[in-house]
C-alpha cells in the first residue's frame, strides 16, 4: 500500500465472486455500491475496491404482503418505485424524502445505510421502528431482524459478508416521521419514526423508535406497552410525550445536548403517534 491508495479495482459478477475477493484481501477490501461511505471515511487500509452495483441486488419489490428491497438498490430507486409507495401508507417515501439531498439519494443505497449505521442516521430508526430484517451471504447465509442486527457486532459480520436484501413486514395500520436537523437536509439531531394499528377505537399495537440521541435509533417497549389497549387523543399524547422526556435514554454532543434531546425526542414522538393515529384511522 503506497499513500492511501487503492491498487485495484474489481468488478464483482455474483455473489460468490465478491465473498472470494473479500477473502483474497484478507480485510483490505473494501465493497462499492453508493460509495458514500468511502468518500468519507479513511481508505488508508483499502487495497482493493469490489463494485457490487452488477450483481442484480437493485430491485424493490412486494413480497407477501411487505415490500423487499435489494442492498444496491438507491435511497431515489426507492423513493420512486410503486412498490415502496404502496407500503403502509407510503412511509418508506416520507423516510428518503428526510435523507440528505437528491444527488447524494441517487448515490446513496439502503444496504450502505444499514451496514454503516451511523448514529445521526435517518434510516436506522426507520428500518428498527418497520421491524425490519435482512439477508445476507458469508460463509453461510444468515437472516436477522435489524434491530437484533444492532445489538451486537454487525460491522464485523459484514467485513467478510455481503448484505443481499432487506425485506419489510406488512402492517395494519400506519406510521409517521418525525426529525430535527438544522436545516431541511441536514443531518439529523433528534428523529423518531412511530407506528399505530388501530382497531374499534382502540391501539392495538405500537412500535415506537427514537434515534440520533446522539446513539443509533432503538425501539422503546415501555412507551409502546405505555400505548396499547388506549384510546387515541391529546390526553395519551401528552402522557406518553412526558413518558418520553422521563425515560429516553439521550446524550450530549458537539451538535446538541442532553437536557434539549430529551425535550425534543418527546415532541417528535408526540408528533410522530398523531400523524400515525390519523393514518390509522383513515
């Protein structure tokens, strides 16, 4: 390795192909699909660039009822694909429209998104809150929720695998996306993304996900047993947003603090659960 340069670059045909690659370099391979990632972040260990954009893992399609979506596939491949407008009220929509601005949504792709997992990210949250699983290829092939994904060491799971798709649940009901950036497209200070179904008047089932605080997004059962068997209106929304600020775990950073996180992580979800009742219930 000479100055941080890459010496090679491939061109992966399958699956197969890249895993082979990724062995040959022994953790100095890098892939490429978005390459967002890349740009920002230190290439000084990367020998070696696998370009798995022509492996046929750029599609979004309806699958049992939920929707599945390729790892390649980009944040504006989804955001315009019927399939992902369909999806419990267009939600996935909503979620890309909140990511960054147009030109790095055509570069960006939701397996570089949910490898990367940045703290700040918009979809983390989003894909936690969905129930969201995905499929990749190593040694063997492994499946498993997102959210249990981030529960332990993904980023050494993905050294020597390659994520293959993401597929999403269907859901009776609805949700909504909340966050706060300093601008429309910045990254995010605080997000939440919040699910209802509701039935006879009644919440039936709640998911309830809080990110950028400044950790990854992660559901909060209390909050959403806190929901289930009530009925929606001002009053729960204001219990569960003072149940928010009490219990959300928040930190402090060079962008926002603690005591202001809190504040505002409680506003979201108020705001998120509204958007979501009405949804719900039309």
């Amino acid at each position: 390795m000479d100055g941080g340069r890459i010496h090679r670059f491939h061109v992966a045909r399958d699956v197969e192909e890249a895993l082979s690659l990724l062995s040959a370099y022994g953790g100095k391979g890098a892939l490429l699909a978005g390459g967002v990632d890349l740009l920002r972040g230190p290439l000084a260990r990367v020998e070696g660039l696998i370009d798995i954009t022509r492996m046929g893992l750029s599609s979004v399609a309806e699958a049992r009822g939920g929707v599945t979506v390729g790892a390649t596939s980009t944040l504006t491949q989804i955001l315009e694909s019927p399939a992902a407008r369909r999806y419990v009220r267009g939600i996935l929509v909503e979620v890309m429209r909140a990511v960054a601005v147009p030109p790095l949504r055509n570069m960006a792709t939701l397996g570089g998104a949910l490898v990367s997992a940045h703290p700040w990210a918009d979809l983390p949250t989003a894909l936690v809150a969905l129930g969201a699983e995905a499929r990749w290829r190593g040694e063997k092939e492994g499946k498993a929720p997102v959210e249990d994904l981030y529960r332990g060491e993904f980023r050494k799971t993905f050294r020597t695998a390659v994520l293959i798709e993401v597929s999403l649940p269907p859901w009776d009901g609805a949700f909504a996306y909340e966050k706060v950036g300093r601008t429309r497209y910045d990254i995010a200070l605080v997000n939440a993304c919040c699910g209802l179904g509701i039935e006879d008047g009644t919440i039936r089932w709640a998911r309830v996900a809080v990110g950028a605080r400044p950790d990854r997004g992660e559901r909060l059962p209390e909050i959403e047993a806190a929901l289930v068997g009530r009925e929606p209106g001002e009053k729960l929304w204001t219990e569960i947003q003072e149940l928010v600020e009490a219990r959300v775990e928040v930190g402090d950073d060079r962008r926002a603090g603690r005591a202001w996180r809190r504040k505002t992580a409680g506003v979201l979800v108020r705001r998120a659960l509204i958007r979501a009742a009405r949804g719900a219930a039309a």
